[in-house]
C-alpha cells in the first residue's frame, strides 16, 4: 500500500506542486513569496477529493449496473479534472524549464527578491526555496542589472554573516549575468573585488565564477595570480584553475611553476588544476611541460595530462 502512495505522490503530487510553484511564480512576475507547503497540502487535498470522486462514481455505476447518470458524470467528470490537473502541472513545469515561456523582465523589485529566495536558509534540496532562486539566477543576462547589483556589494560591506550572504549571492549573479553576456566593467569588478573580500569562501566562489567566463587579455589578473599562491587551499585550487580562463603569458607563468613540480604528491591538485587550464588556454608549444606528467603514478594526474594535451591538439 505505502509504495502505491508513494507511486501517487511521484507522477500526480510532486509535478502538480512543481507546475503550480512556477506557474505561480510566472504569473506573479516572480515578486511574491511562495509558500509551496501550502500549495503542497492544497494539491494533496485535491487529489484526495477527485479520488474520492471517482470511487463514489464508481460505487453508484457499479450498483447501478452503470446506468446511473450522476455517477457517470461524478466519474468521468473525476478523471477529466484529475488529467486536467496532471497535465497543467507537468507541461508548465516543463515548458518553464526549457525556456519556452518567456520571463517578465527583472525589474529592481524581482531582483532584491531573487537575491532574498537565494540567501533563503532553508534546506539545500532540489525543491528548496534558495536551491530554485539560483537556477533562476543563472539564467540571467541583462547587463543593466550590473550597476545595481555592483552597488548591492558595496553597501553590504561588513563582515557579519547576513550581509557575507547577500555578497556571495551578488556575486553568483554577476558571474551569470557576464558568463551568458559579457561585460568587461563587471568583470573586472570581480576580479578587483578578490583584493577586498577576505572571507576564503567568498574568495573562492568568486574564482570558480570567473572559471566560465573568457576574460580579455586587457584584463589586469594581478588579483587572481595572487591568489593561486594563497596559503588557503581552497582559494590556491580555485585560483589556478580561473587561470585557465585567461589566455596571457601572466596566467602561464603560474600554471608552469606547479607543472614544473616534481613532488607530486604534495603538489597533486595543484597540478590537475595547472593541466586543466593549461589545456584550455596552451598551444602545441606547451604540450612538452604536460608529457612530463603522463607517466605519473597518480591517476587524476596523468589522465588530466592526457586531456589537456588532446584539447591543445584539437584546438590547434
């Protein structure tokens, strides 16, 4: 019995709810809160009704040989609503998902309101609240949300954990915003704000944006190469592999000082990292430093070698 509940819940409940939130959340232009347990017990409610309809009808069809009018109509009228409802709640949500219902633009309202859902610390499930408002948020690439955005930053400056948060979700929409349509003020503005946030979390977060986004040569990266010498390794890590997103002779010189060591078990990340950028932004010149690791006795180090020479390869 529990698995034919839970069978109910999978295909009816849960896409009914999902379609519901979204539609909801569409048609309000996204600047209401949704509270989607109470869309949950609502639906749950209804489906529990149109079920209770559609026994009633079958009962009364059943004693009646199927000649009872109102149980036919209770019963085909039950199965109608329900496929009705099925179907709203799967091809909304569906249709939201691949973009095939356009967004209302973000005004400044939907903004501060994207950034409240994604500072939301609730649970960190693919149906929680602060989990869909970052899916929301990389879907974005209007650039005159920039200066906003920029401002955002600079007047939550403090240390304290609310305003870490509202930072960290800032920047996550920036690197979006210039990852999908670039824009070279935001990102330097990433990059210089690596010389001003100290929090090594923030730090890396920022680093691992500015891993998607191919960054000019004009772009002074000063503030990355600084950081892939931290002594925190979660900015080192994240810093040498943002160096795979500039292709200058700064970058190289960092990528080539951790290839070119030979204790590799110390080393080990360092040089993934090193092999990944490298096999983004190297040439065939660079392949002889990355051949020195395919014979390594650590995997993820000769097969991150590997790759990067076949990627230069092909590119080249």
């Amino acid at each position: 019995m529990d698995f034919i509940f839970d069978l109910l819940a999978e295909i009816i409940i849960e896409p009914v709810i999902e379609g519901y939130v979204l539609a909801m959340s569409h048609f309000s232009g996204g600047s209401k809160k949704l509270d989607e347990e109470k869309v949950r017990t609502v639906v749950v409610f209804e489906s529990l009704a149109l079920m209770a309809m559609f026994v009633v009808g079958g009962i009364m069809l059943l004693e009646t040989s199927g000649k009872s009018m109102a149980g036919k109509i209770i019963f085909i009228l039950s199965i109608a609503v329900s496929v009705v409802q099925i179907l709203f709640g799967i091809i909304f949500g569906r249709l939201k998902k691949k973009h095939l219902i356009s967004n209302k633009p973000m005004t400044t309202e939907r903004l501060v309101d994207l950034i409240d859902r994604m500072c939301n610390e609730d649970d960190c499930s693919s149906k929680s609240i602060s989990w869909q408002a970052y899916r929301e948020a990389e879907k974005l690439s209007d650039t005159s949300l920039l200066p906003f955005l920029q401002k955002t930053i600079t007047e939550n400056k403090n240390s304290c954990k609310k305003e870490k948060k509202i930072r960290s979700s800032v920047y996550f929409i920036i690197g979006k915003i210039i990852g999908n349509s670039f824009d070279e003020n935001a990102c330097k503005f990433l990059i210089e704000r690596l010389n001003i946030e100290t929090d090594k979390y923030i730090i890396s977060s920022i680093l691992d944006l500015l891993v998607g986004i191919n960054i000019p040569w004009n772009i002074d990266i000063a503030p990355i190469v600084h950081c892939a010498k931290s002594d925190k390794w979660q900015i080192r890590h994240s810093a040498i592999y943002a160096l795979g997103s500039s292709a200058t002779t700064e970058s190289k010189e960092v990528l080539y000082f951790y290839l070119n060591q030979t204790d590799e078990k110390n080393y080990r990340y360092e040089i993934i990292y090193a092999n990944a950028s490298l096999g983004k932004i190297g040439k065939k010149e660079d392949i002889p430093i990355l051949e020195k690791h395919l014979n390594s006795r650590i995997r993820d180090i000769k097969d991150s070698a590997a790759y990067a020479i076949e990627s230069i390869r092909k590119r080249n």
